[in-house]
C-alpha cells in the first residue's frame, strides 16, 4: 500500500498525519516508509530530529541519481535511513530538492519514484509527505501512489482551495494513474463546539464530498509530540489524539 497525504494549503497537518498514522503501522508490525518529499524536511525532523537529518542519504540525493545515465539505477534502499522506531524507515527530506525541481521537472523524471517504489518489496507500507504546493514532487507522489488522503482543516480558505485540489488529483489520475484512489477527506484540527467548523463539514457531506468519519480533534499534545520527535502513540497510546489517529488508521484499514 503507498499512500501520499496530499493538500495544496499549508497548515493542515500532512505531516503529523503522515508520521502519526505510519507510527501507528509500524507499531502493529507492518514494516512502514515515510518518504519525505518536502524540502523543509519536518516529517524527517519529527522522526529522527534535526540533529540527525544532515547525516542521511535522502530524496534529493534519490532524484539527483535519476539525472545521470545509469544501465542500471541504485537501489532504492541506499537512499532509507532507520530510524528509533521498530519497523518505521525513512526517506529523509533535504533543502536540495529545492534547487533539483527544475532540472527534474524539464528531464521529465516524474515516474521515477513510482518505479523504484513499485520495485521494493522491503515495506507493507509507504507514506509519502508533500509539500504544500502543486509542484513537481507532490505531483510525482501522486503519480507514485495508490491511494490519496486529503487533510483539511476547517476553514473557508481552505474550504475554496478543496475544489481545484480535487480537481487537479483528478487530472493526475486520468492523464498519469489510473490506479490513483481518492480515500476521502480527513477533517483535522476539529472543534466540536465551534459553530463553523460542524457547518462547514455538513455543507461538504450535502454536496458529496467523501468525508471520513473520524475528525481529528485540535491538542496542544501534537506540538508536544513535534517537540520531541516522537509520534503520539510512542508518548502516550492512551491520550485522546491518539486514539483520534489511531480510529483513522482503523478507518482506512475497513476501506480496503
């Protein structure tokens, strides 16, 4: 299974969903891979921490490798570090995917990390964290996926932004791959009480949107757990977040 958490707003939380629910894979004994395709590198900080990230082959080091004529391409494992966690790998981020986009984008390279993913059979699990933009990387992750999970937090910026993202994955799906699932939308940062947020979820269920059932409550624990880079579940199983993260996995898990 590859996954890609995708939106083209930034603050949703892509990258507390995308380390949290991988933790949680990991943790019930499916070997997992984050990849991080961001270049601010905060899924790589928040499982390894930023003292170790420097140290780590990474992505950018994967894509600068598909720039050069090669018979035969390095293996996609020369690029996965380990990190604290049994059974969660990574593919570390690195400021250098930056500077590589347009090189990668103008050799048409935007099927390789499909191709080398679809090649390894090390991991039950893969996670790809985005940046927030439609660029060359989400849009490689998205052509390298099987399924998509769109975050959203409630508001109405980012409520207009719902429409064209969907639009556009629908684009990627027609003209790149077929096999590209919309999973839903996962409502995140939610506030029971608050009147807009429960109207702005009922208006998208009216209109049709596949919303997931489990709606991911606001906690300052989340911040505590960026901190110190350790995903929910490795600070406290029993917190309601937790257990938030852990309803969505089983929620995804039902739908196949």
């Amino acid at each position: 299974m590859r996954r890609v958490i995708f939106n083209q707003k930034g603050g949703v939380g892509k990258t507390t969903i995308v380390c949290n629910l991988a933790a949680i894979a990991a943790a019930s004994g499916l070997r997992t891979l984050v990849v991080d395709l961001d270049a601010q590198c905060n899924a790589s900080q928040y499982l390894l921490s930023s003292r170790h990230i420097q140290a780590q082959s990474s992505s950018a080091d994967f894509f600068e490798s598909t720039l050069s004529f090669r018979l035969q391409q390095p293996d996609f494992s020369e690029f996965v570090t380990e990190t604290p966690f049994d059974n969660l790998s990574l593919v570390a981020g690195h400021p250098d995917l930056e500077h590589l986009q347009g090189k990668l984008e103008s050799r048409h390279k935007i099927y390789k990390l499909g191709q080398a993913l679809a090649r390894t059979a090390d991991f039950d699990a893969v996670y790809i964290d985005t940046p927030p933009a439609l660029n060359f990387y989400s849009r490689a992750a998205l052509v390298a996926a099987e399924r998509v999970l769109v975050p959203f937090d409630c508001d109405d910026f980012a409520r207009q932004a719902l429409y064209t993202l969907l639009d556009n994955i629908e684009e990627i799906r027609s003209d790149h791959n077929e096999e590209l699932e919309l999973e839903g939308i996962a409502v995140n940062q939610f506030q029971q009480r608050a009147r807009l947020p429960r109207r702005l979820v009922e208006e998208l269920v009216a209109e049709g949107h596949p919303l997931l059932r489990t709606h991911l409550p606001a906690s300052v624990a989340v911040k505590e757990s960026h901190e110190r880079s350790l995903p929910l579940i490795h600070i406290n199983p029993r917190h309601k977040i937790t257990q938030a993260f852990q309803a969505l996995y089983d929620e995804l898990g039902r739908r196949g």
